[in-house]
C-alpha cells in the first residue's frame, strides 16, 4: 500500500510561506494515504490559481485544467471511468466566478466527486483583487477601496445546488480537515468542503488570527448528526444545515454540515437508463483485437452508421448516403 510520501510528487510546492495551501495540500495527501485508494484510479483536476498548481505536487493522475473549467473536466472523467477517484481543487475566484455555472450543475447531476473549495476572499495569484467570497464592505490591502458586491456563501449555493456531502473546514485544522476529506471520499455523490484558507499575503482581513478567535467544530455538540439516513429526516436536516451556514461569522462552524445517503447519483441513474452502462464506454471499449486488427467490420460499422447516423449503401465495393 502506497505511504504518505509516495503520494507526494518531487515537484516543490512554491506557494508564499505561511499559505493556507500547504494545509489543505497536507490533509489531501495524508487521506489518500490513509483511504488506501491506487494511485494509478486517482485524479486530481485544477483550474487556475494559486490552488491550480495542487495536481502538480501529489502523486497521482493530475489535470491543471482552464479557468472556471475544472469541475467540467471532472465530469467527463467520472462519466467515463466511474471507477476512478476524482478530487477538484479550484479556488473561490474559479469555482465561483466564472465557474459558478459548473458549481452548481455538479450539485444537480450528484456525480460522485469531491470539489475542494481554497477560500481566501481574494485572487491572490493576481495581486489580492476581491473574489466572490470577499464579504461585502471588507477593504484588503490589495483593493483601493471597500468591496462593492455581496459575498456568495459556498455552502448556501452547495446546499440549494443538491450537494449531497457540504463541509466546511480550515487550512490550519490540518487532522480534522483530513477527516473531512476522507468522508467526502467515501461518500457516494457530488461533495464539497469549502475550505477557510488564509491568504498571508494579500487578505490581511481573514489572517489565521481572526479565525483562531471564531472557529468552533461542530463535532463539539453531542446532538450535532448531519446524516440522512431516510427520505424522511431529509427536510429536517437540510434546514438545520442551513442554520448553520447562515451563521453570522462571529461564530464559525466548521464540519460536516449535511450528508444525504439516500438520493441516488448520477452513475446509477445512467445505468437505469442505459443498460451497458458503465460495462461498455469509449475509454474502457477495446479499441484493436487479438489480432491487432479493428474490432468492428467495415460492413458491422456501416450497419451501425444507418441504423443511429445516416442510411448508407454499398456500391461497387464503396458505401455512399442512401437516396
């Protein structure tokens, strides 16, 4: 079974010192160790930014992809190979600004991959420009004035999405952050943990001082049970879910917030549908038989070609359209 460190690529994180990055990149390589999942049926996919650069320094199958395109590209590799653990790491600029589209489809479709939300408030690999998770009214050093738009709560957009898993944690709780992972890892359907991540070095409003002074874990009440186990205590749950995000920030929660084992996903709805699913898709058909030849006849593919495509006909040895 892989260890830790052979989960760690030789490439040097090159992130400030001091980032929030280097936690959130620990807890991630820490579960995989200790989630015992193969390298070689793993995939991490990026956007851009500073999280961007995350594929390029865990050992396994890694995409850095395009801005706001991560999740996306993550659905296309768990549509095509559901067997494959998929992880998006995007930032709240990425995953929220451009990408919010893609955010929220991935909640309405349940495909069973974990997004991880890097949330510093800024676009920090661009010198520190207000993201969508800036609070409204917040003045950082990298803006000349006060921010003039309304902050989107991750968590709110995840849960009215239909995220079935919805977590929050924080880049510097790095063993209850890897707890998180590992949860969302095992959970069947679309996750996402929206990880606080102080940028050191452009948000000097959300230093790892202001959230060492309101953080709390919601594991530390008794009666906290976030699981939907039946259809029934979804409603209850997902309000109570809500309360929580909803929390003004002089109290932070972090933790799991709800998980819904009850709704199906979108692999197993595909199935429904489409009986040869996932046993027979392009990237696991055989593409050349034992012989090294086609595995389909020219006459099989023409068949083929007039029954969904055009009608084609045969004619002095050559197929042509029909009429």
């Amino acid at each position: 079974m892989p260890d830790r460190w052979s989960f760690k690529s030789t490439v040097w994180p090159d992130w400030c010192p001091g980032c929030g990055n280097y936690g959130i990149l620990t807890a991630l390589i820490r579960s995989l160790e200790e989630l015992g999942v193969d390298p070689s049926k793993t995939v991490v996919v990026s956007g851009i930014g500073c999280s961007g650069k995350t594929p390029h320094f865990v050992n396994v199958n890694g995409v850095h992809t395009l801005h706001g395109r991560a999740i996306p590209f993550a659905m296309g590799i768990k549509l095509a190979r559901p067997e494959l653990t998929v992880v998006v790491h995007g930032g709240d600029g990425d995953l929220l600004g451009i990408g919010a589209g893609h955010f929220v489809a991935l909640g309405r479709r349940n495909l069973d991959i974990v997004v991880i939300l890097h949330n510093n408030g800024v676009y920090g690999l661009t010198k520190g420009q207000a993201s969508p998770t800036l609070p409204l009214g917040s003045k950082t050093k990298g803006i000349p004035r006060p921010n003039l738009q309304a902050a989107v709560n991750p968590l709110m957009l995840a849960l009215a999405a239909g995220y079935t898993f919805v977590a929050r944690g924080y880049a510097f709780e790095g063993e209850h952050l890897k707890t998180l992972i590992k949860k969302a890892v095992e959970h069947k359907g679309s996750a996402i943990i929206d990880v606080l991540q102080p940028c050191v070095t452009f948000n000097d409003i959300l230093t790892p001082e202001y959230y060492k002074a309101r953080i709390y874990k919601l594991e530390s009440d008794p009666g906290w049970d976030p699981v939907v186990r039946t259809p029934e205590e979804r409603e209850a749950k997902l309000l109570r879910a809500v309360q929580k995000a909803l929390e003004p920030w002089d109290k932070i929660p972090i933790g799991v917030l709800y998980a819904d084992e009850t709704q199906s996903t979108m692999e197993e709805r595909l199935s429904e549908r489409l009986k040869i699913y996932p046993a027979l898709n392009p990237s696991n058909s055989p593409i050349s038989g034992a012989d090294g030849g086609p595995v389909i006849s020219v006459d099989d593919f023409a068949k083929a070609f007039s029954d969904y495509i055009v009608e084609v006909k045969k004619t002095q040895g050559r197929f042509n359209l029909k009429g």
